[in-house]
C-alpha cells in the first residue's frame, strides 16, 4: 500500500504576516487550521530592503505553541508521500549534489536529519560517509551563529531535498547573516563545490535589480531555485523575481480518488508577482504571463503548513529538537532543486527547461492567493499562472 499523509479537515486562507516581529511569532489574525491549529513563520520579519527573511511556516496551536513529540505529526507529508505525489519513484541523483543555502548556524544539523532520515528508512547522509557538508560562506569550517528561526529552515531544506531525492549528495552553506551579500555570497561559494547541480534559496526580500545582485545567482550550468515568498499575490520578491533562477511557487496537496492518487490547487499563500526591474524571461514569452518583465512564479510544488506541510525533525533551541509539520515555499524550492538533481539536465539557464516541457507538469487550475488586475497573477487557470507558474513535477521530464 502506499505511504500517504493523513488527510483531515485543514482550512485554507491567506496567512497574514503583518507584525510579525520576533522569530517564531505567529501570524496576525492567523487563518484556523484544524483544532485550533494555525500557520506561524518561523523566522524573524526582514527589516531592511537589503535583507531577507526565510519562507517556512509551521503548523503551531491555539497559544502559538509547537508541542514537543517523539514521532512524526500523522497529517504530515511524508518522504514516501512527496515522491508518489510527483512520480519521483524510479529516479536517482546518482551521486549528484544540491545546495542548501541558508543564514546562520545550526550546531546539531548533522544528528536532526540523521533522526529524519532513520524515521523514514532511508539511508545515513553525514559528513563521514560523504553524503553531507557543512560550510559558511566562503568554504571554511568556522560556522556562524545558530538562530533559531533559520535553523528550522535549514532542517526543513535538508530534510526536503531528502525526501524528494534520497540518494543526492547535501552541501549546506550557512551564510554570517540574512543581508542578500551575506547570502549571495553562499551562492557563490556553493556553485563552487564539486557535484553541485542544484542551488536551493528558500528566502526572499522585497523586488531588487539583477544588477545589483544578479552576479550572486547568475550559474548557467546548475540550477538555482528560490521561492516565491508566502504573502499572496504581493508583486515581486528577490531572488526569485531574478531573471538567473526557477521561481518556485506554492500548492495545498492532498490524497485523492482519482488516477494520480493525489489533488492541487493554489496556496493562498503562494507568492506571485511581475518585477518592475529585471528582464522577462524569454522561454516565457509564450505564455501569456501578462508582465512586461520578469514573472514569478516558474513552477511551483508543496507549500501549505497544513495541506501538505512535510513532516520535519527541527531544532526548538541550541540542543533541543522535535517533530513538527513545515510548510511555506521554504518547502517547495528545495523539492524542486532536487527534481533538477533528478533529472541531470540543468545546462543552460535551467528555469527555460520547464517552459520547453510544460506538458510533463501536473498543471494547477484551482484556487487563488489574492485580488490582481490582471486574473492570472492570481488565479490558477489552464497553463501559466502566478502562484503555480507551470504547475508541479510530473517526474523530472520536465526538468
């Protein structure tokens, strides 16, 4: 039989992040979940235009609390459960390698997915057999500072990349801080490791200039994926609205009764928008995007805390770790990056492969993240729309 999450009653809205002011707070006027459950962010709110903020929300209760559990939430998506979602089953890295890059330290990175990957019957991935590495940003091994909120990122990126490619070799490059130089320069030093085929940001800021930060991101040959950020159709946000990158947009998946097994539609929270600075993307221009420059998202994939929010094991502090249900496009660009490893294809520019291959995506014709002018920034349709892009693996065929 196959291994499928639970599903249950989870409501869908857009989640609010307005006053968010401290790691972990949850959202203003949270959308309810079941049980009394809503949607927290897990990092601190950007407060500079030259900083960002990770996009991974958790599943918190009533009083903004994650209780501490000794085993998996039972509605959480599980390694077994994303792969049959998007027909990865059959497909191997075969030794190829994908980034993570993120802020910040995380001491205890190396035993949490140790703990994920036991729980899930895959194999060992750590810094002894070769699998996994761990450097700051510029390749040494003297590693930032730990922060929570970014911590949990990092758990929820290594843990996604995984469950969708369990044989890829992980390389996580932790920047000193959440400024895009900082991050930008973990770009950088992670296109320099050997067997990197795939870059993963899972954070963003508001819409900036490729020419200003595009030399960060500018890797033809890997692909570079960042997610589109989880405020709803909001307009642009770096570095996903970069001309260099798959923008990577976010769906609520749920177990159905049809012939894939599964059913998506749009995350009310799912990032979408038109730069106003850099160039559109040229695979794109048949499309109908409806932006006169570069249109966000590419691709999308699983992203609601609670229609389809992985399972993750992630630090509560510097020593302690738990079991909690992660959502947010932190979790569909990571997902997508290791479908690129999958896949083997990423020369060139990667983000014009899916635009050459739509027709191996599950396309998402359902559900909305917002008011827009123009319907298809906001609303999902047949083909290309804002908050899925082309829609979601179907394979890697795509990619």
């Amino acid at each position: 039989m196959k291994q499928r999450i639970l599903v249950s009653a989870l409501g869908v809205g857009a989640l609010a992040v307005a006053g968010l002011t401290s790691t972990g707070a949850a959202i203003a006027a949270p959308t309810p979940y079941t049980a009394g459950k809503h949607a927290a962010k897990v990092c601190a709110t950007a407060t500079s235009p030259h900083t960002a903020s990770c996009h991974a929300f958790k599943l918190v209760d009533a009083k903004g609390v994650s209780p501490a559990t000794a085993t998996p939430p039972a509605t959480g998506l599980t390694p077994a459960g994303l792969r049959d979602a998007y027909k990865l089953n059959g497909l191997s890295a075969n030794g190829r390698t994908v980034a993570i890059v993120d802020a910040y330290g995380y001491p205890n990175l190396e035993r949490d997915l140790g703990v994920y990957r036991s729980q899930f019957g895959l194999s060992a991935c750590t810094v002894a057999n070769g699998c996994l590495r761990i450097i700051n940003q510029t390749g040494g091994t003297s590693l930032p500072r730990f922060n929570t909120g970014w911590a949990g990122e990092q758990a929820l990126d290594v843990d996604a990349v995984s469950a969708a490619a369990p044989d890829a070799k992980i390389v996580v490059v932790q920047a000193n801080s959440a400024s895009f130089a900082d991050l930008g320069t973990a770009v950088v030093t992670a296109a320099k490791q050997p067997g990197v085929v795939a870059i993963s940001n899972s954070y963003g800021g508001g819409d900036s200039a490729d020419s200003t930060y595009g030399t960060y991101y500018n890797h033809p040959g890997i692909a570079v994926t960042a997610s589109t950020g989880d405020n709803g159709y909001q307009g642009a946000s770096y570095p996903a609205s970069s001309s260099y990158v798959t923008a990577v947009g976010g769906t609520s998946l749920v177990a159905a009764s049809n012939t894939r097994g599964w059913s998506e539609s749009v995350w009310s929270g799912a990032g979408s928008g038109c730069s106003t600075v850099n160039t559109a993307l040229s695979a794109a221009s048949s499309f109908g995007t409806g932006c006169s420059k570069r249109a966000m998202a590419d691709v999308s994939a699983a992203a609601d805390p609670g229609k389809g929010g992985m399972a993750i094991y992630y630090p509560t502090s510097k020593t302690a770790s738990t079991w909690a249900q992660f959502g947010g496009t932190s979790e569909a660009a990571p997902i997508i990056a290791s479908v690129y490893a999958l896949s083997g294809n990423t020369a060139g520019y990667a983000n014009a492969l899916p635009y050459a291959h739509s027709g191996s995506l599950f396309d998402v014709t359902t559900g909305s993240n917002g008011s827009c002018p123009t319907t298809q920034w906001c609303n999902a349709r047949t083909g290309w729309d804002g908050p899925t892009g082309l829609g979601t693996p179907n394979g890697a065929g795509a990619f």
